[in-house]
C-alpha cells in the first residue's frame, strides 16, 4: 500500500502542498491528500477538516458509499487533474460527490454538476448504458435511488421497451403446431427467431440478465404495470432464470453453496410471481424445467403450485418425457415424483375450456405413455398406479379411444412385479376395459400368462360377444343386399328345393322297397340261402340303380363322388 501511495503522491499532488496533507484510510487503502484543495472542493470534508483539524477524519467517513478506485477519482479532482467519467462509474461518482456535497453552491464546475450531466447526455439515451450504469449500483442502491438515478434508468428502460418490445427478447412461440406434418416446425417452434436477431443490432435480451434480483423485479413489475406486452416479459423472465439458474447448476447438484442455493431460489420464486397467468406464454418444456429446478431448491409452495398450475393449463403440450419429474430427499419411495403429476392431471382437468375432446385425448394418450414408462419402477406402489390410469380412463370416458394403452401399461407392471398376489393383480386390472380392446390386444390377453385367471377368462368371454356381434351385423348387411342379387338367390334356392324335392321322392321309393323286402322275409320263404342272396343282391342293385348310383366292384359307396383321375 505505501508503494501505491508514492506513486499516487508522486503523481498528481504538488510538493508544495506535502505540509498540509491529510492521510485517510479508506477500506484499508491510505490516501494522502492536501487539506486546502480537499476543502474547496468537498463543502462535507472542509466541515470535518476545520472541527477536527488534527484529528483522523477516516472513522469519521464510515459511511461513504464508495469503493478505494472511486474514491482515488475523487481525489484526483479535487487536485485538478483530468478524471474519466465512464457508464459504469458514472452513478458511484455521483454519489460520492453527492455524500461530500460537491456542489455548484460550494464551487462551480464541481464534480457532481460534472458527473450529472455526463449521467443525462451520455448514460440516458442509451439501452445499453442504462443497463451498464445500473449493473454498477448493487452496493449503493440506497444512495443511487435517493438522488433519483435509479429511477432515471428506469424510465429510460421501460420508454424503449415500450417502443420496441423486442428489446426483451423475441417472445416464444406455440410448442405445438397446427401442422403436425411440419415436423421442423415443431422441432424450432420454442426457440426464438434467430435470423431477427442478425438484424436488429440494438438487440441483446441478455441485458439484463445481468441486473440483480433487486433491479431487475422492480423493473419487470414497472412493466407489467405499463402494459408491456406478456409475451415479451415471459421471454426475458425465462432467459433471466436461464442465466441466474440454469446454466450455474444442475437439478439436484449438492454441492452448491448455500448462499448460491438462496440466491437461486429467490430467483425462482420471483420469477413466478412476475410471470403473467396468460396461457402458453411458456412452452409447456421449459415450464417443466423451472418445476424442477423449484422442487430441487426446495421453492415455496406457492411457487411450486403455480408453476404446476401453469403447466397444468397447457397439459396437452407436454411429451412423456417433460413429465420425469425425480423425487427428492433420501428417503425416496418412488423414482418419479407421482404426486406431483397427479396434481398437474387435476390442474389441467378443471381449467380445460376446449370446444372438442382434443385435448383430453391428446393427455389421456400422454398419461398411458407415460404409466408404460414408469410401470417398469420396482418402487411404483399399486395405488398410485391405479390412480394414475382412473384419471387418465375418467378423461377420454365418452370417446372411441381403445383400452390397449392400459393394458401395455399393465403388462408391464405386472411383468416387473412378480411378486404381486392374485388379488393384488386383479385391484391392477380393475381399470382395464376389456370392451374397448382391438382384436389384436384380445389375442395378446388370451395367452398372456401374467394376468389373473378371471381376468383373462372376462377377456375372452368379451372377445366371443363381440365376434357374436360382428357376425349379427353381417348376416343385416347381408340382407340389406339389392334386388338384383336378391333374385338371384331366390333362382338358387328353388332349385335346391326341386333337388330335395326329388331327393324325398327317391327316398320314400327306398322305403316302400325296404317294407316289401321285409314283408318275404317275414312270409317264410322256403327259398334257399343262394337264391335268397341272390335276389337280395339284386335287390340292393335295384335302390342304387334308383338313387343314380352306378354298380359296380369298386363302387362301395353310393353317397361318395367319384374322383376323377387325371393323366400324368
């Protein structure tokens, strides 16, 4: 410090002053400056000087709202050198001046005057340097907003906002497309646009990202206030938490201080309660991201609940993946946070407005994905399981959806968790429907091993009545057939009757031969045995001869058609 103190004594005070030098000490750096230009400058110090002429002034500046570099400008001033006024200590040296009272009352062209009048013309109409200059207040914030500086920047703030939104970013856009088939669309369509930012070249939403927690909300709410557009304030309140969040830490990372840790949660929960409630103004990803930052930094409930609400509003948005939500502490049941969901699935079914059932089936789909995911945890109870899918059946109850989700969410379950007894497997398969599996789902069932006897017997018995109805329908179709081909049967079962007709007349011929073959034997015939098969065989020869069947030695059987032999 004593080399420090040459070089600043060798520099900029006269020598002829070295007998009425001062030595001050200000956090922890020595200051040797002269008694006469301090006074004429410092209406503040020329007080202390002459009531405390020999006295050390240092424990009489405690209070100074200046650092050593601050105030070794001031010094310099006050000995007539040049100082340089900058954007980031223009406000510091305002305040210094200020605190010494440098007036014009007490001397013209005094620094304060100096320091003010670089703050308007240069600080002011500027984005960036409003910015900059308020970055520079964060330890004398009380000093700066009493002589109105911070309002000052401000207002300069929100009038350029209010000119040109995008000076907060470009707001995002819908997570979901109308267009399902663009799929590049879908892949881009939460990120802002990047080719605008090529264009506008006083456009840099990371500004301030830099401001601290006590700048910037008071900021974001004067906006709010000010009808800034919502989707501005949500795209720089996200990349605010991008900045001061996101990209510090990691979800669940213990090795953080825990001033740090403080630090971000306060961001967190700030940064939900300045979002507006406007639905979508978040892709619904990016709101899962901040729920889990919020559970891992142990937010308030508050803010918790509303993120969840949020998400909740915009549920149909959300993949599979967005709803891995771990579970925290040590004591963890479960992988996933169950509860948490659930909660959002309430959320989302009593703040749905949507004129059609899209909605609804696009998350009762979410909710079986989502169980066929998890169902693989050997820590998933059965109970939350269960009321995981009765929400997602009770949701898309009255729509045409198929059970087959469910039920590759049981088989899973069930296959991962062997040890369930029959009861327990059957409280499982309570809400599978079996009316609503495809054929191709009854198949699987039918042979599946895993499920209880009774469950896999109902399968069956529901796959037989509803093969029982296809049938039904068919033989009405059947007969809904037009006139044409109605005739065309009507030709072909007359002419199956005159064949039966014929077929009866033949047959009652056979059996008048039978009752006069049966009346001889029955009169005692005193024929020989021979002669009596012989007109047996004759007989016999005669009813097929009458039935059209040709004799002969190979012709055994008169109802079997003769097969005809093809040459080689």
């Amino acid at each position: 410090m004593a080399t420090r103190q040459c070089i600043e004594s060798s520099s900029w005070m006269p020598k002829s002053t070295f007998s009425k030098d001062v030595q001050l000490h200000f956090c922890g750096v020595p200051f040797t400056l002269d008694r006469e230009l301090l006074a004429a400058r410092s209406a503040k110090l020329a007080s202390l000087l002459k009531d405390h002429p020999q006295e050390d002034l240092s424990h009489l500046l405690g209070d100074m709202p200046a650092d050593p570099n601050t105030f070794e400008l001031v010094g310099r001033f006050c000995h007539g050198c040049e100082v340089n006024i900058s954007t980031e200590n223009v406000i510091r040296v305002s305040c210094l001046a200020s605190y010494l009272q440098m007036t014009e009352i007490h001397s013209p062209n005094n620094l304060l005057k100096k320091s003010l009048t670089f703050f308007e013309q240069k600080v002011i109409p500027s984005w960036h340097k409003s910015i900059r200059a308020l970055k520079s207040t964060e330890n004398i914030l009380q000093q700066a907003a009493n002589l109105g500086l911070i309002d000052a920047c401000v207002d300069s703030i929100l009038t350029k906002v209010l000119s040109n939104p995008c000076l907060l970013g470009e707001p995002f856009k819908n997570s979901k497309s109308d267009d399902d088939d663009d799929i590049e669309e879908n892949e881009n369509a939460y990120r802002p646009n990047a080719r605008r930012k090529l264009f506008v070249l006083d456009w840099k939403p990371e500004d301030l990202t830099g401001l601290s927690l006590q700048l910037y909300e008071p900021i974001i709410r004067a906006m709010i206030l000010r009808k800034v557009p919502s989707d501005y304030i949500a795209a720089n309140l996200y990349q605010y938490t991008k900045t001061r969040v996101f990209c510090s830490t990691t979800v669940g990372d213990n090795n953080i201080s825990v001033y740090k840790k403080n630090s971000q949660r306060e961001t967190i929960e700030a940064v939900e309660r300045l979002l507006p409630n406007e639905k979508g103004l978040l892709p619904c990803t990016l709101l899962f991201e901040m729920l889990r930052f919020a559970i891992a930094l142990e937010a308030s409930v508050d803010c918790r609940n509303g993120l969840e609400g949020r998400i909740g509003k915009q549920l149909d948005q959300a993949s599979v993946k967005d709803l891995f939500i771990p579970t925290q502490g040590y004591a963890k049941e479960e992988q996933y946070d169950m509860e948490c969901v659930r909660r959002i699935l309430k959320h989302f079914y009593s703040s749905y407005t949507g004129s059609n059932a899209k909605g609804i089936i696009t998350v009762a789909q979410l909710v079986e994905d989502f169980l066929s995911e998890v169902a693989s945890d050997i820590d998933l109870k059965i109970a939350t399981f269960v009321a995981l899918a009765d929400m997602s059946i009770a949701a898309s109850m009255g729509t045409q959806r198929s059970s087959d989700g469910i039920y590759r969410a049981i088989d899973i379950y069930l296959d991962k968790h062997r040890y369930l007894t029959e009861s327990e497997k059957e409280e499982i398969c309570r809400v599978l429907d079996c009316n609503k599996m495809t054929p191709e789902a009854w198949e699987h069932a039918a042979q599946n091993h895993r499920l209880p006897l009774r469950v896999a017997v109902q399968v069956l018995f529901v796959a037989q009545l509803q093969l029982r109805d296809v049938i039904g329908k068919e033989g009405t179709t059947r007969g809904c057939l037009d006139d044409g081909v109605r005739e065309l049967e009507e030709e072909e079962e007359e002419e199956e009757n005159n064949e039966m007709e014929k077929m009866s007349k033949k047959v009652m011929e056979l059996e008048r031969e039978c009752l006069m073959m049966k009346k001889e034997i029955q009169s005692g015939s005193c024929c020989s045995r021979g002669k009596k098969e012989k007109e047996k065989g004759s007989m016999w020869k005669e009813m097929k001869r009458k039935f059209g069947c040709v004799s002969g030695l190979n012709d055994c059987n008169c109802h079997v058609k003769k097969k005809k032999v093809h040459p080689r």
